[in-house]
C-alpha cells in the first residue's frame, strides 16, 4: 500500500478521530485526493462501519481510474456499473458512477445506498454545482449515505445553487464560501515538493506589418492601443513563420534544457493557434487542449465567449478547412 503523504496522514487522523458523516477535503490539483479517499474506504471497510462504497465522478473515463486506482489499497470497485444493468458481484467493494448517470435516475441511488451502510465519495463536488439537476439528483440518492467523503481542487462559493453536503459560512462580503475540514494549498505542496512551480514569462516588442494597401504599420505590445491595433499587433506577434515565435520558442527551449540538469523530466507545452499541441511522434495526428470556466459569471464568462471561438477553431482544423468562419470584427460585443 503506498505510503501517505503528509498532508494526508494528517487529514486521515481528524477524519478517523471526528468520525463524521461528512468532511470536505480541499487540496490541490495533483497532490493525492484519490489516495486520500482511498485510505479512508479502506479504514471504514476494515471496521465495518461501512459495507459498500459508491464513487461518483465528473467523466466516465475517470471510473476506470478511479477503479484502477482503487486495486492498489486492495478495493475493488465496479466501473461498468450502469443504470440499464444495475447488478454487480459482491466481489466488489463498491461501484464508479458519474454525477449524470446518478441524474438519469436517483431512485435507483437512492435504494441502493439505503440498503446497506455505504460510503459515497464525491470526486470534484463542485461539479455538483454545474447544474440545478446534478445537485438536487445527489441529495435525492445519497441522503441516507452512512457516510459521505466530498473532494475538490479548489474552494468555491455559492452562487444561486448550494451544493448539497457543504458547510457553507458568509464572509464579510456576505457571499456564502464552502467551508472545508481540511485543506491543502498550492503554497504548500510546492513548498513540499508535491507539485512543481509553474512559471510565466512576460515578453515584449514591437510588431511591425502592412496592410492591404501596402501601408506599413508598428504597434509595441504592452503600450496602450485600440482594439484593432491590438488585434493586428497580436497576430503579427504569433505568426509563426514571423521573427518573434521563433525567438520566444528558442529561449524557452534553452530555458527548459538548463533547467533539466538538476531536474530530469522538467516538460514544457507548445500549444498552436488551433489550440493543438505538439509533441513528439505526431505523425498527423493531433491532440487539442481546452479548458473551460469553473463559474458561470456572466457576459464576460468564458463559457459564453472564449470557449466556442477555441471549440470552432479546433473543429476547423479537424475538417481541414473553414467550417466556422472566425473573425474579430463579427464579435457581437466590443471590449475595448
């Protein structure tokens, strides 16, 4: 059985010593939630006070994860456990499942984990904030739960939806914040050696071009500028077969080789306009990267804004060509 860490020795001792029917544990991304969780299954299994565990995860391939993760401390969970089918063999600790498939039919949650004694573990809550019928499907099916373990990478607050099994407590800005039993920082799994720092490097210059009518232009990034300038500037800047991406690429590579003489397996990304990333061996094949907000905020969220501009850019380079025409000046909103 792997060893703990120490932030998970210690949130394992208030855990066993509280003996709660719910705990939040927040810590980083990366620094061993899974293995935390996995521990305490392991401990309420050994005592008996639980007879079977329940997993819930944001994605489906998380289930194998999670199940293949599990082996490991000697757990056994199911990760084709389905709504259709919902028979497992009692080989099994417990069962993986989604937040979605938990929405597609609490009742059938619900009557399985009042049954028998169980412990729900919920691998990124918040996720259980993303929309009104996750929240209100969870609380339906695991109300009765024995015991509920909760897990996230961040803390979040409330916005109009509180996520069920949350302690929630209002700050002096009378916003709700989720209140957690444990906490585990960035700060200090870097200052653990846990995670590694992650480094941004601010560049600047001057970005000369010509326009259609062969009027040449230069706009230094940094400085004030209108919203078409800067647009002009920025994509002169990133045109690949101009004189800056070289430059910038060349010194993050020698950055990257200096810094693997005192660490080995230091890595480092390049991610192209079509938000693909390069990595050796393509061989034509291409791995996009996205990403998406954690809160829905408005006008301004990236849900609304950045986020189909990536998804459109990704699709036209899947087709090979213009599927969605993508161009600054059609923005029904201007920012500047």
């Amino acid at each position: 059985m792997q060893q703990l860490r120490g932030w998970q020795r210690r949130a394992m001792v208030k855990y066993l010593a509280a003996q709660p029917r719910d705990f939040l544990a927040v810590a980083t991304p990366g620094s061993g939630k899974t293995a935390f969780a996995l521990r305490v299954a392991a401990e309420l299994l050994g005592q008996r006070a639980v007879e079977q565990l329940t997993v819930v995860v944001p994605t489906e391939h998380l289930k194998v994860q999670w199940a293949q993760a599990a082996a490991r401390y000697g757990l056994a969970l199911d990760p084709r456990f389905s709504n259709s089918n919902p028979q497992t063999s009692p080989e099994y600790h417990g069962v993986m499942v989604t937040y979605a498939q938990v929405a597609a039919h609490p009742t059938l949650h619900r009557v399985r984990t009042e049954q028998r004694n169980t412990l729900v573990v919920f691998d990124e809550i918040h996720h259980g904030g993303d929309a009104k019928a996750w929240g209100d499907a969870i609380r339906e099916a695991f109300s009765d739960a024995t015991r509920r373990l909760a897990l996230t990478g961040t803390p979040f607050r409330s916005d109009d939806s509180p996520i069920p099994f949350v302690t929630y407590t209002s700050g002096a800005d009378g916003v709700l914040r989720s209140e957690s039993d444990h906490s585990y920082g960035y700060a200090e799994a870097l200052a653990d050696g846990v995670v590694r720092p992650v480094v941004f490097l601010a560049y600047s210059g001057e970005a000369r071009w010509r326009d259609s009518a062969g009027e040449e232009h230069a706009a230094r990034l940094g400085e004030p500028l209108s919203a078409e300038q800067t647009a002009r500037a920025w994509r002169t800047a990133l045109d690949p077969a101009g004189q800056w991406m070289p430059a910038v690429i060349t010194a993050a590579d020698q950055r990257l080789r200096q810094l693997r003489t005192h660490v080995p397996d230091a890595g480092g990304m390049i991610i192209d306009a079509d938000y693909s990333v390069r990595w050796k061996g393509m061989n034509g094949h291409k791995m996009f990267a996205l990403n998406r907000a954690r809160y829905n905020l408005g006008l301004t969220d990236a849900n609304l804004t950045l986020l189909p501009v990536r998804a459109a850019a990704v699709l036209n380079s899947m087709f090979g060509r213009e599927f969605y025409h993508i161009q600054d000046d059609l923005s029904p909103i201007n920012w500047g």
